[in-house]
C-alpha cells in the first residue's frame, strides 16, 4: 500500500542517488518525516552504521519525536562495535526508548551481501553500493516489498543483541 505525503509535508525523493553525502542527507530526511508523520514501523539496516549521520543532534531529535508518537523501530546490524564509539546520542535514545526498539545482529553475515537500508510502510532506501554510496529511493510498493522480504530474511537469521543496558558485577 503505498502512503502519499501529508500535505504541507514535502515528499521524499523517489530517485537514484549516488555518494555518501546524499545517502546521510536522506537518511535525516527520512528520520524527520518519520517523526513528522508518525509512521508506526521501522526497519534500519547496515553492517555497521558507521557512516550513517546517527550522532547528528538533528536526527536524535528526529528520533526522539518519531518515539514519544508510539511507533515501533527494529536495528539490524552484523555488528553493534563502532556504535557506541561513534554515535553516542543515538546510544543514549536507545536507551531511553528501549521498549520501542528492537536491536539484533546477523554477525555471520557476508558483509558485502548484508543490506545497508531503511524500510517502512511509507518508503525505503536503499545502498547497493557501500563504498560509493549509491542506491536508490522509492516510494512504490514492489520495491518496498522486496526489501522488506529481504529484510525479514535476515532478521530471521539474526539473534538479540545491542542491549540497551549493560550488566555488570
């Protein structure tokens, strides 16, 4: 089913991009018109998020309004270890939001099979090329259902992981 933009709210790109720059810029338009239209379910996939503009004081904002709405949002990585190094504003909102989010790790992944991705009802994004930060954006049903198909694939291989507290003697 494929959701129009609210109006007033402009719509995200349906394109293909093509460098790191325009990857991260999409990935912080998307995160705020998640927040702004409340969408209830989110997928961020990437074998690290490492390049992703997570520690941004705009997307924690981004992230903490599209929480305190009620959705739902699922992280999947091959592995959790720059993230707390790297983003630690988006460590403390995982924190914070803990029961909204669902982190897990697929660490026998091939890395350059593993998908670098947003999803949700609305839109999704996608890298084919990590290295040169090309991929494409779409609004349309058939690409959103096979990335999501994709997606659910590997969340089935995946195992919990991220916590959102440590445990500790």
């Amino acid at each position: 089913m494929t959701q129009t933009p609210q109006p007033g709210w402009p719509a995200l790109p349906e394109e293909r991009f093509d460098g790191r720059l325009r990857f991260q810029q999409l990935v912080r338009e998307a995160l705020a018109q998640a927040a702004e239209q409340g969408w209830h379910e989110l997928i961020l996939c990437d074998p690290d998020f490492g390049d992703w503009p997570l520690n941004e004081r705009s997307v924690a904002q981004s992230l903490q309004c599209w929480a305190r709405r009620g959705g739902r949002i699922t992280l999947l990585a091959q592995s959790w270890d720059r993230v707390p190094r790297e983003h630690p504003r988006f460590v403390s909102w995982r924190r914070t939001w803990a029961d909204r989010i669902e982190a897990r790790a697929c660490r026998q992944a091939d890395g350059s099979e593993f998908p670098s991705a947003i999803w949700s009802g609305h839109w999704m994004l996608e890298r084919h090329d990590r290295s040169r930060g090309r991929g494409v954006a779409s609004h349309g049903a058939g690409p959103r259902h096979l990335l999501h198909e994709r997606l659910q694939e590997w969340l089935r291989q995946s195992t919990s992981a991220f916590a959102a507290t440590t445990l500790g003697l």
